[in-house]
C-alpha cells in the first residue's frame, strides 16, 4: 500500500494531539513540520521525528516529499495557509471550521477544484467509530424518523485572557465556530439543513458568543443546540425517534460509548479507540488520495459550506461579525 507523507503547519496545542495520533496510522509517515517559531518547529520535529522541519510555511508547501498537509493554524489563516498550499499541489486536510464564512469556504473548494486537489474539512467526529455506529442505526431505520435532537459542546474558558484564540475576535474566537461546530454538525447530519432557526447569545464586551444557544427547525423536527465557553458540562447528545432514542455518552463528539434504547430495551456499544480518535479522519483522507479523489463522500464540499452558511445565519442573528467578514 502507498505511503501517505504528511506535513503540517501551526505547531500549536490540536497539532501536538494529531501529530500523536498520525504516527499510530498504518503507511502514514510524519514527513514535515513548520513553524513561525523556530525552537517550536525544531522541538515538534524531534518529539515526532518527522523528516524535514521549516521555519516558515511556504518552505513546507513547496516540499516535493510532502503529500498532503494538515492546517492547524488559527481559524481566520485557514483559508490563506489552505489556498497556498493547494496551489503547490499538495491535498489539504484543514481544522475546523474550514473557513470564517461561506465566502472563504466557497474560494478555498474553487481553488481545489481547479487544480484537481483533495481538500476536507478537519471534523473528525464524522469518522469515528461510535458515530459510525449512531448513523447505522439510523441508516437502519431503527428508531424511526428523527424528531429531536439536543447536542452541546462547552467548556470552561474564563481563565484565559482576552487575547487568547477563544475571546479575541481577531483569532476567531466565539464559541460557534470553535465548538457550537459540533452540535451544529449532529443536526445537520442527521436531519439536514434547516427550514428555520433562531439563535441567543451572551456576547464578550469585544461582541464574540461566549454562550450560544440555538434551535434549527424543520418540517417535522426540531434540534435544540449550545455552545459555551462559560462553564464545563458532561456533554451527552440525545437523537430521538419516533420509535426509540439515541444516546451518545460523555463527551458526545469524541465517545466511545452510545446506547439505542428501543421499547425500554438498551442496546449498548463501546468502541476501542486507535488514539485520541483523529486516526479515522488520517485514515479517510489517506484512502481519499490513493483513490485520487478530490472530496471525501462521508464529510464533503457541499456539507462544509452548507456548515458555514449555517453558522453565518446565526452570528447575523445574534450580531457577531468578524473582520474577514467585511474586508
Ligand atoms: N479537532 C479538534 O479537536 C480541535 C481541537 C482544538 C482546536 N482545533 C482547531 O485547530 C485550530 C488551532 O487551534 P489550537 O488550539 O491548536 O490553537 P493554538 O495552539 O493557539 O495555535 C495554533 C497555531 O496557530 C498559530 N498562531 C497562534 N497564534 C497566532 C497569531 N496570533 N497569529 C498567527 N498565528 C498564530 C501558531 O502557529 P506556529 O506554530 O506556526 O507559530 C500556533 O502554533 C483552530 O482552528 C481550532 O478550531 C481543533
């Protein structure tokens, strides 16, 4: 089987975990690593012994040894870092979300598909296997059709400064686009996009979301979704059918346990995970390119940007905008 050979930019704390997941994956070498803090490039480079290190990105995009390169740089650089590096033909997996908002989203997917690049969204709950198990037993039909779904994704970040990536809008930040992805993500899988939905905010003196709630409505269900950067909760995600429930356990996005309950009957699955859970999206992204495939069937192009028109409707409802918004 063909070797996949990896780079990735933005050595920060998501790089660290992935970094430690890709050297578990079979034919799935750590080629190259950058950096704009060089003592960072070369201390990631020796902790994961990839092959090369740089100092700046575009040294990296342009490694003719690399295959594909993981974007784990700040939100508002996804589209800039994602764009130059499919222009030196490398296949981008890129972290999530892929962009600021449908604009960013829609150029980044023209530029792959004009020059016959792989490009995919980093979200790696699509992949794993607990979720497998929830989508086949709703392919299955065996809790009917889905009424309602209550998904949330918080933690507690009141520690952290304003400068930090989760509060400065200049970074991003806001819980939407970081974690109410999540949650947004569930319902929109499971039940599509939505004929109607009404958001709330608590928004920071600088006008990003620390708490969000949101509703996504549709002819015959209703979805009832939060994110939050104010408090910790355990995070389980509920999908209800006419005829039985869905219980995907704490921490909901990443699990390894869910339950079908149906007629007061529990059926309970756990799942041994390969790492910390980001080997499945590895896994799909190294098949997608042995396969020369531009998009990933299980989390593709069109399912990105439908995310991004979604989260840019609810940050005009509650008011959030970002510069990449206006510029
Ligand atoms: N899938 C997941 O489970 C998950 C979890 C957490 C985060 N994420 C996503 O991963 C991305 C990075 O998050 P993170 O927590 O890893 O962030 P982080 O540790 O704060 O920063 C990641 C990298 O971004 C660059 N960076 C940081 N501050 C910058 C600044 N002011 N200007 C320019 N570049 C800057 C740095 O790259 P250099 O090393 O090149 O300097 C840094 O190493 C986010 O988009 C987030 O949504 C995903």
């Amino acid at each position: 089987m063909k070797s996949i050979h990896w780079g990735i930019v933005g050595l920060g704390n998501i790089a660290h975990k992935f970094a430690s997941d890709l050297v578990l994956v079979p034919n799935c070498i750590l080629q190259a690593v950058a950096s704009s803090d060089s003592s960072r490039a070369l201390e990631f480079s020796k902790k994961f012994k990839s092959k090369n290190y740089y100092f700046n990105y575009t040294d990296l995009f342009s490694d003719p040894s690399v295959d594909v390169v993981y974007i784990a740089s700040l939100h508002p650089f996804h589209k800039s870092h994602s764009i130059e590096a499919i222009k030196q033909g490398k296949a981008v997996l890129c972290e999530k979300p892929l962009g600021m908002n449908k604009g960013e989203v829609m150029q980044m997917i023209k530029t792959a598909k004009d020059k016959n690049i792989f490009l995919m969204e980093a979200l790696w709950t699509r992949f794993n296997p607990a979720f497998e198990q929830v989508n086949k037993w709703i392919n299955d039909n065996k809790i009917g059709p889905v009424r309602y779904i209550n998904a949330s994704f918080s933690f507690n970040a009141q520690d952290r400064g304003v400068d930090s990536r989760v509060f400065n809008p200049k970074k991003g930040g806001g819980s939407l686009l970081d974690i109410g992805i999540y949650p947004l993500f569930l319902a929109y899988h499971f039940l599509g996009f939505p004929q109607d939905l009404k958001a709330s905010a608590v928004l920071t003196k600088e006008k990003v979301d620390e708490q969000l709630g949101f509703i996504f409505s549709y002819n015959r269900a209703q979805a009832m979704l939060y994110s939050s950067f104010s408090h910790d909760e355990d995070m389980r995600a509920t999908i209800c059918g006419e005829n039985g429930e869905i219980y995907m356990e704490s921490k909901w996005h990443n699990t390894s346990n869910v339950k079908l309950v149906i007629d007061k009957k529990e059926i309970k699955k756990s799942f041994n995970f390969l790492g910390a859970g980001y080997t499945y999206e590895i896994e799909e992204v190294n098949n997608c390119i042995r396969k020369n495939k531009l998009e990933s069937s299980k989390w593709n192009w069109k399912n990105s940007l439908d995310i991004a028109i979604l989260m840019d409707n609810i940050r005009k409802k509650v008011g959030i905008i970002y510069n990449s918004d206006v510029n």
